[in-house]
C-alpha cells in the first residue's frame, strides 16, 4: 500500500512475516534528482515484492535511490543489501553501521549468551541468531556507500532540507530525520503510537532508559505538526505523546522497584513477576521474546541501580538485584 502522507513524501507498508509489529512503514522522499528511502524492511522475498512494487509505482529509480537508516534492527536495515546500488549514498550513524555489520557474526551471539546467563536467562540464544540472520542480508560492497551522519548532520532532497537528530534509546545510535522548515518529524522506533519502543541492556551500554528520557527532552518541544514513525499511525501532538511516554517509563521503573524480592533477585526472575501486555502474559511468552523483556527489564534496573533505588550484587558468575 502506497500513502502520500505529505507533499513529496509517501508511506510504503511493508508486511513483517512472523513478527508481532506486523508492518513498518517506510517512507520515500521524491527529490529533483535523487530520491531517499528512510528504512526498507527484513531481507525476505515478500518483504522485497512489496517494497518494489511501491517504488515501481512511484516511479522511483534505484540507481537515483539513497537510504536513510533510523538504526540497525533488521526491520528497519535487513532490505538495504538487495537495494543498494554502486551510486548510493547510504545515510547512517557509525555507532548503528557496526552494530550493523556485527548483527550477523557469531562473536556477538557468543557474547549475548554469556551476559543473558548471567542476567538468569535460562535459554540459548542459538535460535535467536539463526532468525537474525535470515533478516538481515550481507555485502560488503554495500559498506563502502555508508555516509555516517552525526547530531545536526544536513541532508538535501530535493526542497527537503533534513537535520539529523541523535536519539539514542531503543539503539545506542538510533537518528530520527527532522525537516523544521516543513515541520516534519520522522521518528523511526524513537516516538510511535500506542507502543513504546524496546530499551535494552546487555552489557557495556550506559543507561538506555536515561538516554531515552535525554532524546525525548531533546524533541519535546521542536514545532513539528507530522511526526512520522517506523510503526502504527502518524501523530500530530509530539508533546503529548512524549509525556506519555515518560509516565509510561515512570510507572514501568516503580512496578520493577516493587518486584525486587530475596526470592526474585537475577533480571529474568524480576522480568517474570511484571505485567506484560500480551494474550497470557509472561507464560505465554516464547523464549525470544522472554529474552527482549529480560532486556528491558535490565535497562529499568540498571537505571534504579543509576538512581540509588536499587543495588548490584554479583554472586560469582550471577548478576542479582536488591532494594536499597
């Protein structure tokens, strides 16, 4: 489905086979002489016929076709080795360009494993890693088109003149597109509706849910009247929706505060004992997305632990969480 959702500008609905977020939208930008496409879909045939029956119809050529990329997940980056040709610039952060190039290595899942076991995580990850990298194709021809872009970094399409905003959170490196003069906002999974984005922690990250709270601050007040995100429905109302997130990351930090029990210490044991929106809850969870909920769970702990609320307490190779 192809939506013009402002001059020059139009929402592809590409379908997410076996994912619960369904579709992403992405989003392309006509130009005089060159056109971009801000995010592609995962590295599956259906993903790519959708996509490329949009840009057929929009006319758009692929030797004239530059990518922009929000960040590495494979819904968003896993299309970009079909799609690139010698000519195009591909828009990214060096932070999410080697997250990127590492999705697909067996030392980053070696890596994971560890850190996830220590964290209580009963499950291997092996399974999880063989779907990645079906997602996500591989070129390393593709790597020498990486444009890195940085906080204020301008992009020129056509009358589009786009600031590049850095907006860490759900990815160590995750930029949103911002066009001021035409008060546009493309927030790929930084700001969506209805839905939070994931905020993981494995390993040397920081504090993810603090770096959320730092980008959210960052945009709250821009004068922006569209914001388009990779997921669900457009929004018009960028303040409100960024209070709502905050109050939703309050509420979450409190309800994991009050799980922290002698009986529960390690994060997959506190990650069991919180609500979580789905059919059957926590149970009915499949061990990837008990692994994802684990990670999140970790960023809210981490932050507790970052505001003196909760403490580290590491039992030799086990990582446990206790009250202050």
């Amino acid at each position: 489905m192809v939506l013009e959702v402002f001059k020059d500008v139009y929402k592809i609905e590409v379908p997410l086979p076996r994912n619960p977020l369904k579709i992403i939208n992405t989003y392309l930008v006509k130009g005089d002489e060159r056109d971009l496409l801000i995010d592609n879909g995962f590295s599956f045939d259906e993903c790519e016929r959708v996509l490329m029956s949009g840009l057929n119809e929009l006319g758009v050529n692929l030797d004239k076709l530059d990518h922009f990329i929000t960040h590495h997940h494979a819904d968003h980056a896993g299309l970009l080795y079909r799609l690139f040709r010698k000519d195009s610039n591909i828009f990214i952060s060096e932070l999410e360009a080697t997250l990127l190039k590492m999705s697909t290595r067996d030392e980053l899942w070696l890596q994971l494993n560890k850190i996830a076991k220590r964290h209580g995580f009963p499950f291997d990850l092996n399974e999880g890693y063989r779907v990645i990298r079906k997602m996500v194709g591989t070129d390393d021809d593709c790597e020498s088109r990486f444009r890195f872009v940085a906080d204020q970094d301008e992009i020129r399409v056509g009358e589009f003149h786009f600031k590049c905003l850095f907006t860490p959170g759900h990815s160590i490196g995750h930029m949103s597109l911002l066009e001021e003069n035409k008060k546009l906002l493309f927030s790929g999974d930084h700001i969506m509706a209805e839905i939070t984005p994931s905020l993981q922690f494995w390993g040397n990250r920081g504090d993810p849910l603090e770096q959320y709270y730092d980008s959210l601050a960052k945009l709250k007040d821009l004068d922006i009247s569209l914001v388009l995100p990779s997921h669900r429905r457009s929004l018009t109302d960028l303040k409100a929706r960024v209070n709502e997130l905050i109050a939703h990351h309050h509420e979450r930090s409190q309800e994991t505060l009050h799980a922290i029990t002698v009986e529960t210490g390690n994060a997959f044991e506190i990650a069991s004992k919180l609500s979580w929106d789905v059919p059957g809850g926590w149970e009915e969870l499949p061990p990837h997305q008990k692994w994802m909920a684990t990670g999140e769970t970790l960023s809210h702990l981490i932050n507790l632990v970052n505001k003196g609320q909760a403490i580290i307490n590491k039992e030799g190779e086990t990582v446990k969480f206790s009250r202050q």
